[in-house]
C-alpha cells in the first residue's frame, strides 16, 4: 500500500520499526565512529560512519520517500549540499540561476565556483525566455529556487524541464522553501534537489542540515563517491532530530501557511506597509504558475515599509518575533536581508532585486496569529 504524505513523514515508504533494537518506535542514535565485522570479508552493511550510519540512513530514507527520489544525501548544512553538488560539474561548465537567489549560495558560486572555472548566469527565471536566451555553448545545468528568495518570484518548473530537455542541461532545483509536503520538482522533472534541512525539514532552530536529492540512479552513484570522498556527513545525533523534525512536517506546515495568509492580508493593511510578496495571494504575480506545480504557498514573506527608520523601528521593537536570520522553524523570525542573508550580495545587484533598506523578510511560525498580529502592531506603531 503507498502511503500518503504526511504518512510518509513519519514512516517513509514503509514501516519499519520492527528492524530496530528491542522494536525500538523511534529510531536510536548510533553514536559510533565505526562498526566490527562479523568475519574477514563481509560487513554488517556498515563500516565506517563518514560513508554510512544507521541513525543517518534512515533520515535520508525519509527525505528520498518524501521527495521521491532515487536516493538522499544528509550532508552538514544545506551549502554542504549545494558544494556537493557543484562538484557534479565539470571545469568550464557554465550555469543558469534564477537571480534572487538564497546569499550564501551566490557566495559560493561567485568566490568557490569561479576558482573551479565554473562560470553563471543570473537571470530572473520566472521569465523562460529570458533563461534560453541566457543559454551557451558550455551551458550544463539550470539551478533554481522557486518560490526565491527573498523576492518570491516563481519559476516555472515544467518550461524549465522543456528547456533542460531540449539543451541537455540537469535541473537543479533548490527546494528549501516549499519542501516535499508542498513542492516535488523530481516529480516535474526536475534532476537533483537541494535542501536546507536546517529550515522547515528540521523546523525548530536547533539544528543545521543539508540534503542532496537526486531521482537518477547515475548520478546517485557519483553523489556517493563524493559523499564520502568530501566528508560532509550529517551526524548521528543530528540525524536524529531531522528524523524528530519531519515527523512533524504536515501539521507544522498546514499551521505556518495559514497563519502567514492571515499575516499576509493583515500587512497589506497596514499603513506603513507598502508592498507585500506572498504567493498564496491571488494578486502575487507567481501565485498561479504556482498552483499549477505545488499543493501550497508555503509561510515566508517578504515586505516592503515606508520608509528606512520603520524597518530599523520594526526589528528593535518586536518582541515576540525575534529579529534574526533562518526561516522555516517554529518560532516566527523578522529578518533584514540587506544586512543579513544577502550582505554578501554585490550592491548593485541587491538594489536592482529590490533589496533595499526598506525591505523586510518574515518567516512565519506557530504561535497565535494573534500575538503575532499584536507584536507587529506595537512594533509599527
Ligand atoms: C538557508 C538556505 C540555504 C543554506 O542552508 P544552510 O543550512 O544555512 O547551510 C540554502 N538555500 C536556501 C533557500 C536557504 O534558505
């Protein structure tokens, strides 16, 4: 019997709580560097933790049933997963990205991904002529995040999958945001997904993770011989509370995106608050292609305010929003991209994206939307 999702957060594609010690209903930490071999020549189906755990392989397990993948990495962080991945390309590949993307990953492109003589292209992907216009001779992968970051602007991932298709590029989809409760880009066509497991997989801000999905058995192969040639593991513990996480995936989800369609309406009628970017409203210029390729909206916002001095007021007045970087846990975060996220991305670049000093990033949790509603009012006042 195929489980369904939420299901499928809990158990994967089966139950298998009868393999662990003592019928175990949780998975145990196997805090252990390494494992004994019953005989000369043959192995437990663990040897050594750098290349597999127990604890761990039944996270990723999970994370490959959620995304329908062929098979998951759990790496340290989620740009421990993005570097694993650039490592799929050859020197002199060329890459098309969609232009708002997370800072960190930009980083990692233009400071590591040069001196690999890998080259990119930034281009607002939500327009797909745009991107086959952008398309060269050394063209080897579009990488994309939809809805992005911080701007949510949506791409649409079937035009993408034509053009991969139609050139020869892998898709690399970063699917953070949404994550497999909302979004499955394998399903579209997508060749590899990357995650910040350290946002909604694992959910509660106590933990960084990073996954690499990929729905090709070839590629999967190739992600292994990284996986364990780099070293960037997740640990067992670790693994633990991602498993712990993603139990509870759905009801967090279900409960963040609600409260941030109410927070999402509540802003636009605010009078310091200009703009609002949420997909889930029907005038968000993305919301429909979104519809057409995700079952949600998923709960991070992003706003604009009057003026420099109402997002400085905003992020040292709130008191039950912590005004910090991440997103995706439980607890609501106000975040400042220019100065946090994207400090990193060149300043021309950032003020074109609409990155400026009036710009604002919230990612919103579980508490009462209320309370929420309450601190944003006091904080803007
Ligand atoms: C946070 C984030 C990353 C990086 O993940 P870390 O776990 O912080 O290394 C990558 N992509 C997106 C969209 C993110 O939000």
């Amino acid at each position: 019997m195929a489980y369904r999702i939420e299901t499928k957060c809990i158990h994967g594609e089966e139950k298998v709580e009868k393999a662990h010690s003592f019928g175990a209903v949780s998975v145990p930490i196997y805090q252990t560097a390494t494992f004994a071999h019953p005989g000369v020549g043959s192995s437990t189906g663990f040897d050594y933790s750098r290349e597999s755990n127990p604890t761990r392989a039944e996270l990723e397990r999970i994370v490959s049933s959620l995304e329908g993948a062929a098979d998951t990495v759990a790496c340290t962080t989620g740009m421990a997963a993005i570097a694993l991945c650039l490592e799929l390309l050859e020197e002199g590949s060329h890459i098309v990205c969609t232009d708002d993307l997370y800072g960190g990953s930009v980083r990692l492109f233009t400071e590591l991904g040069k001196k690999r003589g890998l080259s990119f292209s930034y281009v607002d992907t939500s327009d797909a002529a745009l991107v086959e216009k952008s398309i060269c001779q050394n063209t080897k992968a579009l990488y994309i995040e939809t809805p992005s970051n911080p701007t949510m602007k949506v791409t649409d991932l079937r035009a993408m999958k034509k053009l991969a298709d139609q050139k020869g590029l892998l898709l690399i989809v970063d699917n953070t945001f949404l994550t497999p409760y909302f979004q499955n880009p394998l399903a579209l066509g997508a060749d590899l997904v990357v995650h910040s497991g350290t946002k909604f997989l694992g959910g509660h801000n106590d933990t960084l993770a990073g996954f690499l999905c990929t729905s090709r058995k070839d590629l999967a192969e190739k992600i292994r011989f990284l996986y364990k040639t780099v070293g960037c593991c997740l640990s067992p513990f670790d693994s633990f509370l991602l498993i712990r996480g993603i139990k509870t995936l759905s009801v967090r989800l279900e409960k963040q995106q609600s409260n941030a369609l109410g927070l999402a309406k509540w802003l636009k009628q605010q009078e310091k608050v200009r703009q609002v970017y949420y997909v889930g409203l029907e005038e968000h210029p993305g919301h429909a292609v979104n519809r057409t390729q995700a079952s949600g909206y998923g709960s991070m916002i992003s706003f604009r305010v009057d003026s420099p001095q109402t997002a400085v007021n905003l992020l040292e007045r709130i008191q039950l929003i912590s005004y910090a970087e991440s997103l995706g846990g439980t607890e609501s975060l106000l975040t400042y991209p220019m100065l946090q996220t994207h400090g990193d991305v060149p300043i021309d670049v950032r003020e074109k994206l609409g990155i400026t000093d009036t710009f604002l990033r919230l990612s919103v949790g579980i508490e009462n939307i209320e309370d929420l509603k309450q601190d944003l009012a006091q904080a803007l006042a």
